[in-house]
C-alpha cells in the first residue's frame, strides 16, 4: 500500500473544514460554563463583551495554529511544535503538564458537568454530583481499557445531538420564555481586582470556545490549504460565535444575571421554565449523553501523552506498553485514571466543581499556549525560507496579540483562581525532575518525534 502524502488527495472542502471546526467546538461546555462566566462579569453589558471577545481571541488563535500546522503537520500538535521550536525538554515538559493537569483537569471538570445534568436524573445525594463524575470516568476508562473506541459517526451523533440540544434552548429561549425582570446585580466588593476577575471570565468563555486549536490538524485534508484554510477559519469562527451570542443573550434574557450565577444546569433549568419538568429532565439526558461523547473522546486521546512519555522517557517505559489485543495503551489509561480520581475528590470537597478544575488547569494551560504561540515566531526565524502552505495574516502582529492574550491570562488565572492554581503549578514543577531524566537519553530519542 501506497502511504506517501502524494497518494493520499486532500478532499475537505471549505463546507466540510467548516462543519469539522463548528462540530468540535460546540460542545458541553455551553451547558456548564455561562454561570461562571456571570459570575465574573458586573453587568450584563461585560458578560456579553466577554463571549466576544473571546470569538476574536479564538479565530486569532485559530490563525496561528493554521500555520504551525500547514507547515509543520504531525500527530503530536502541540508537543511536536513546541520540540521544534524549543527543544526536547519543553516538549518534555508540556507531555507532563498535559498528562497530570491539563487533560486529567479537563476530564474532571467535564465529568462535573455530566455530574450536575445526571443529579437531575438520578439524584445521588449530597455530593451526587462527584458521585456521578467519579463512576463516569470510571466505566469509560474500563471501556477504553476493553479497546471500546466510539466510532466516528457515534462521534457525529453526540455532536448533533449536543447542537439540537443548543438549538432546542435558544429557540424555547426565543419564543416560549418570559424575561426576567429587571433586577440589581449584586454589587462587587471594593476590592475586587477587577482585571483578574475579568480574566478568570475570560478563562471560562475559551474553554467554552475550546477545540478551535484543532483547526490546525484539518490542513493536510484540506483542499487548497493556503487558500482555503483561512476561509475556513473565518467562517466557523463566526458561526461559532453567533450561536454562542445568541444562546447568552437568552439566557440573560431569560434568567437576567443575577440569576444566571446561580444556575448548576442553565439548560435545564431554562427549559424547566419553557415546558416544565419533563422538558428539563428530556434536556438533561441529551446534554448527558454529548458529555459522555466528550469524556470518552478525551479519556482516549489523553492515555496516549503517557504512552509518549513511556516511550520518549526510558525510566518510565512502563507506561510505554500497548495492548495489541485491545489497541490500547492499558498501563497509561489506568494512570490517568488515578490522577483524575483524586481530583475529582479535591472539587467534591470544594464550592463548585467545575470552577475549582478549571482554576487548576488554566494557568498551565495558558502557559503552554503561550509557548506555542512564541513558537511561530521562533520558527520563521530559525526555518525562515520553509514554503508555508499557510501563513498568518498581519505577521508577526497576529501571534504577539495571541501570546500576550495567552500571557494575560495565565497571570489572571494564577492570581485570582486560588488554591487550584496554585497545586496546579506546584505538579508541574514536580515534573522538572523529568529534564534530568531526559537528558542522558537525549541524543537516543531525538528522532522519535520526526
């Protein structure tokens, strides 16, 4: 079999990469995140003027990563920019991050909104919620460990049903729902870091807009990549922003902002408003159902950074070992198993869940989008006669604005989302011993990645 690039023809069209990018962007998180979105907004007016704000910072991003991926096209994405760009120790550095904060943080976190919508259907008690988030990630990880992989279009059906479920809101929003009366939001303290409360909203609004960075692996399908990739972008980036607009300017119709903050299932309880309970309870397994889509996704795709590790990292080549059987990485399922359990432990005895993993995972994953950022600049400098399929527009305005917003927030994060960012800067220091493992075995494994 033939399996050079020149045998596999590009056949996305512009339709297609746009359908893509829309399907793995909207996803739960619109379900879950507004009420912390509102809760750091003063007024309805900013709560707005954060979902676009974050719609520009997603197609800058977009942008940027349509670059490095044109031009540097491989499996590892970010971990294989940021090995080119920086070296084998940074690459190093983010496996680790990635395998110990940011994807076990967003499992987690995902795992809490499937725990809110499936308390109302089975309520579990008082911490029903962690209940339901610890036996999710459980089952779907003895799944994957039995080499249960979803099938692409399992994955199709998830997504519809998690745009129908948003689109059933938005319309019952539109026609059926009476406005919230008019009401004072409660008034922020004096002391207050405005800056930093904006920006942990800001937090929550990207990973709400989360995946758009995936864009960057539609380039080797795509027809014409350097001239289509940018229309791509462009539009999917406006559709997902006009869906996401519309579906917040009805919930603070419906709700008003004081309210929004303290919804746990803003779907829910929005159709619970339109149509009664059974609505609600309709709702909620739909919205179950496309977090279980997401968990599995993520659950699978996460084992493999340990597996990278196991095999870039001689001293932890245990967690190299694939099942053939199975087709799966079993050793590095059950590690991120046991990394996620305990924190699934650490939001249960916390206010909120969702909020405390995602104080955990930003300023991490802030960090590395930074670096990835910075990294296309280091890499027209280094490799500045490459040919581009695609190249960013307004260079190098474009991806010093995406690096200083990436900055931005990894210094909102860190000093405004408290403990959580704080443990979740002290793992990855605990994994700089890594580098020193690493280093004796530099020159063996340089190659791995090409």
């Amino acid at each position: 079999m033939n399996t050079s690039p020149a045998a596999r023809q590009p056949g996305l069209s512009v339709t297609d990469g746009v359908a893509m990018l829309v399907g793995v962007v909207i996803g739960v998180g619109i379900f879950g995140f507004p009420p912390l979105v509102a809760q750091h907004a003063a007024s309805p007016g900013a709560y707005i003027g954060l979902w676009l704000a974050g719609g520009l910072v997603m197609l800058i991003g977009a942008l940027c990563y349509a670059e490095l991926g044109a031009g540097y096209p491989d499996r590892g994405g970010e971990y294989h920019y940021l090995n080119l760009a920086w070296g084998r120790q940074i690459s190093l550095l983010f496996a680790w991050a990635r395998g110990t904060v940011i994807q076990t943080g967003a499992i987690a976190a995902v795992a809490f909104i499937y725990g809110d919508y499936a308390q109302r259907l089975l309520p579990l008690g008082e911490h029903g919620n962690a209940w339901h988030a610890t036996l999710v990630v459980l089952a779907l990880t003895g799944l994957n460990i039995l080499g249960t992989h979803e099938s692409k279009r399992l994955q199709v059906l998830f997504t519809s049903l998690t745009v129908g479920a948003l689109l059933l809101v938005i319309v019952a929003g539109l026609l059926l729902a009476e406005p919230a009366a008019a009401s004072t939001p409660t008034a922020q303290s004096g002391d207050v870091n405005l800056a930093g409360m904006l920006g942990m909203g800001m937090v929550f609004v990207l990973l709400t807009y989360g995946g758009w960075n995936e864009a960057a692996y539609l380039s080797g399908e795509l027809r014409n990549p350097g001239r289509n990739m940018s229309r791509v972008l462009l539009l999917g980036t406006l559709v997902v922003t006009a869906v996401y607009l519309l579906a917040n300017l009805v919930f603070i119709n419906i709700f008003g902002l004081e309210g929004l903050r303290q919804s746990n299932a803003v779907g829910a309880d929005l159709m619970a408003i339109v149509a009664g309970p059974w609505a609600a309870v309709l709702l909620s397994l739909l919205i179950c159902l496309s977090a279980l889509s997401t968990l599995n996704a993520t659950i699978l795709t996460g084992s493999r950074v340990y597996y990278a590790l196991g095999r870039d990292v001689p001293q932890l080549s245990l967690l190299g070992a694939w099942n053939d059987r199975a087709a799966t990485p079993v050793r590095a399922l059950l590690v991120q198993c046991a990394i996620t359990l305990p924190l699934i432990l650490f939001g249960a005895l916390s206010e909120n869940g969702v909020q405390t993993m995602v104080a955990y995972t930003a300023p991490v994953f802030w960090l590395f989008m930074c670096l990835t950022a910075l990294s296309l600049l280091r890499l027209r400098r280094l490799q500045g006669n490459r040919e581009r399929p695609f190249s960013v527009p307004l260079y190098p305005l474009t991806p010093l604005l995406f690096a200083g917003s990436c900055l931005g927030l990894f210094w909102a994060s860190t000093l405004y989302a408290g403990v959580g960012a704080l443990l979740g800067l002290l793992v990855l220091a605990a994994g700089l011993p890594l580098l020193l493992l690493q280093r004796p075995a530099e020159q063996a494994v340089s190659g791995s990645s090409s």
